[in-house]
C-alpha cells in the first residue's frame, strides 16, 4: 500500500509553521486528537493555507475518516494545483474506495508533474494492479526501481505483479524483499545467528524453518515439508501455537517451538516463505499434493455428533466465513458483509455454518435469511475445531481467509469469493487453483461489487 506524505510547508509565518510542525509531530506519534485540534486552529486562522489541509487529510484518513480526506485534499488540490504530492495523496484515498478511474487520474497528473520522482511511479503502478493493468503495473514498478533501487515496497510490489501473473522465477526473487518493508521484522531475531539455507542437503545438523507469515501462508507453505525433509532429516520448526496442529502434521519435524527463548541449536534457518525458491517453483511444478492436512479423527467424530444435533435433518451444511482480521493491509478489499451473501440464503434445505470469527460475528445479529444460519464461532477454540468442522460439511464458502487455505489443504470442496484485485497467489482471470485442486474461484467483475460472484455461488449450491 501506497503512503500519505506530508508537503513541505512554504513560509507563510513562523507562527503557522510552528503550528504545522507541532501538529506533525502530534500525528507521527499517533496523537490524532492533538494533532486535529492544531491543524483545526491553523485553516481556521488560514483557510486557505493547503499544507495545513493536506496534513489534516493525512489525520482524518489515519482516523478512518477518508472522505472527510478527501474533501480536505481536493481542496488543497484545487488551491496549489501544481503540487505532486497533494495528486500522490488522493491518489492513494480514492484507491482504497475502489474509485479506480480517479485514482488513475492523480497518479498520471503525480507523474506528469514529477516524471523523475520515484513514489509517483510507484503510485501509479498500484492502481494499475487494482485495475488489472499487470503490464502497465510492471512498467511503472520498474520505472520507479530505475530512480530508487533501494525501496523494498516497490520492489515487493513488483514480485505480486509477476507472480501473479504466473512469472514465478523472478516473482520469487524480488519477494525475497518482504523483510525490508516498512514495519516488518526480520524472520530472524538477531540475537540468534545461522546462515540462510541454500537449499543444500544437512544430513546431520538441523535446519531452522520458519512460520514467517499469516496463517493462510503459513498453510500454505507448509507443502513443502516433505521436500525439504528428504535434504534435512531433522527440522526444528518455529511458528505460533495456533498453527502447531496443522503444521504439526508435516513429516520431519523433530522439534517445534513458539517462543525463540526455546529454540536450539541449529545449522541454518530458512522462512517457509522462501521454500517455493529455493526448490524453483512455477506453474507446472506446484507441489500439490493434496490433501497434506487432516481432521484429528476424535475430534470430527465430535463435531459429527454435534452437528447432528443443530442442523435440521435432511438439510445440506455449508460453512460460510465472510470476513477476515480487520487489521489486515488489505481487509478493505477482501472482506465483505454477512448481507452481501443475501442471494446464498434463500436456497431451500440449506443450512449455513458461520465458521466466522472476531468483531464480524456481531452481524449475526441482524441476519434474517430463508435458510437457518448456526453460529458456531464461540464454539471454534482452534484450528483443530475448523478443519473437524470442515470434514463434516458438504463445502465452505469463505473469502479469501485463513479458512480457505485450511480447507484447500484438507481437499475439500472451497467456494473462495475473490476481489476484482486478487491477491498474488491466486493468479489471474482462472476458476481453479494449481494450489489448491478442491477450490473454486468466484472474482469480482468490478471493483468492490460482490453481486456477480455471490450469486454464481449461489447458482453453483442450488444445482
């Protein structure tokens, strides 16, 4: 994701400035309250003064408040029409509202204003990724790495363009950039020390592998364990305890931690991100064998009997999750609401599962569908609890979630709903997935409208 950038501010007067710089400040330190009242006090006093809009844009988007951004940097714009980084800024606030076409349009003027600035490239190839404008994505991403080879978020930018587009080999190179994004730790502690696995066979010391991502990834790169315990028999295996049930499943592990205070010696470490290339993963030679996760026998033999006791006898059970971690970078884009999937609950002798968790379990609540829904969530301590579940049902429906990763690995049928800008891994303009046999893609015909997929699932249930 593109970042809002504050404008120098032009000497207007000291006063102003200072105002400006302590509200800054304010806003760096995520002191929004402070920083609100600052900038209120300078466009009161200056209504007209456009750093001072911009700055106060930059707050209310930070704030969840993005039209109300948008209103104060269109202002800006329409004042000091000739300043890139106010077209850079709105640029970014129309794209995260899916306005594509004005996105567009202030990324092109950014870059016209400022053909030799590298963020305006980067920008722009952004929304063109949004617009599945993948060559033209590639194009601008390049430009921009052309004036700043350095910057990590460009060149992770580049690596979903390619990789979504099927050009693995060097997709897997530039994504080794992930680390040295903004934010994000090293997958190695530094108080730790090892040299990065080559891929060569360790036949007698260990090898460090690393759960470096979401759970989704996570799931989904544990693939290749069986891979890499042919080269190294013995696999010390640092992830989270949520997914130790899952990953736990995976030949040659002979240690698992979750803690780096419990780690022991090992030889080299490697995240289980880097797998796919380090073993030259493309198109044709995605390790799918599937299913690589499976229900604990006790525990769906529990859920059977439970199920039994809350779905109305003769109807179909099919799980639904609509909504992943709101913290996520890209939720807006991927996640929906319970009353998008109207269409699926009118079908007759259906009963839908919600495997649903965290605040969108609230919209429960207001749900008045045909069909029976049974929330489940407060019942789901782990994943051990979701993939039981998952054997015990004819399909789920889930976007693009931790779920859908679970139940793709377990090969049972996944109806995933899929945004207009599809996260890298599911490729472009297909149905199926060469990760995942058992999945069925449903994508988004335009930007934010969930209508088309929702009713080509419900279509798919009915038959």
């Amino acid at each position: 994701m593109a970042e809002l950038v504050a404008a120098p501010s032009p000497p207007v007067s000291k006063t102003v400035d200072q105002w400006l710089a302590d509200a800054g400040a304010h806003e760096q330190a995520g002191r929004f309250v402070e920083a609100e009242l600052l900038m209120a006090q300078i466009i009161a006093a200056k209504p007209n003064y456009h750093p001072a809009l911009n700055q106060a844009a930059i707050v209310s988007f930070k704030r969840k408040r993005t039209p109300e951004a948008i209103e104060r940097l269109a202002r800006a714009i329409a004042l000091a029409p000739e300043v890139m980084i106010y077209h850079r800024n709105i640029c970014e606030l129309y794209r995260t509202q899916n306005r594509l076409d004005e996105a567009m349009a202030h990324a092109l003027r950014a870059v016209e204003l400022a053909p030799e600035d590298a963020g305006a490239h980067y920008n722009l190839s952004v929304v063109r990724y949004d617009r599945l404008e993948i060559a033209e994505a590639i194009t601008a991403v390049r430009r921009s790495l052309a004036l700043d080879p350095s910057n990590a978020s460009a060149h992770f930018e580049l690596a979903e363009c390619l990789l979504a587009d099927g050009q693995f080999e060097e997709g897997w190179r530039e994504y080794e950039w992930r680390f040295d994004l903004p934010g994000v730790p090293k997958p190695l502690p530094s108080v730790h020390r090892g040299p990065l696995w080559d891929g060569r066979p360790i036949p007698d010391g260990k090898l460090l592998l690393i759960g470096d991502q979401g759970f989704g990834d996570t799931i989904q790169f544990c693939r290749y364990l069986p891979m890499v315990a042919e080269r190294c028999p013995q696999i010390v295996m640092g992830c989270s305890p949520e997914m130790r049930q899952i990953v736990g499943q995976q030949p040659g592990i002979t240690e698992y931690f979750d803690h780096w205070d419990h780690i022991s010696a090992f030889e080299a470490y490697c995240p289980l991100s880097g797998l796919p290339r380090l073993f030259g993963t493309d198109l044709a030679t995605i390790p799918a064998r599937v299913p690589y996760v499976r229900a604990d026998a006790a525990k769906a033999k529990q859920w059977r009997q439970r199920l039994d006791t809350l779905v109305p006898r003769g109807f179909r059970r099919i799980g639904l999750v609509w909504a992943g971690r709101p913290t996520h970078g890209n939720d807006h884009n991927r996640s929906m609401r319970l009353k998008a999937l109207g269409p699926l609950c009118r079908i007759a002798d259906v009963a839908f599962l919600s495997l649903q968790k965290g605040p969108a379990v609230a919209e429960i609540g207001s749900y008045f569908g045909a069909a029976p829904l049974i929330n489940l969530g407060a019942e789901i301590e782990d994943y051990s609890d979701t993939a039981a579940i998952l054997d015990s049902i004819e399909r789920v429906v889930t976007v693009d979630t931790s779920v859908a990763h679970l139940g793709g690995a377990m090969g049972r049928p996944v109806s995933i709903l899929v945004p207009y800008a599809p996260d890298w891994r599911w490729l472009l303009g297909r149905s199926d997935s060469p990760w995942y046999p058992s999945v069925t893609l449903y994508r988004q015909a335009r930007p934010g409208d969930w209508t088309g997929p929702v009713e080509a699932v419900a279509r798919s249930l009915a038959r």
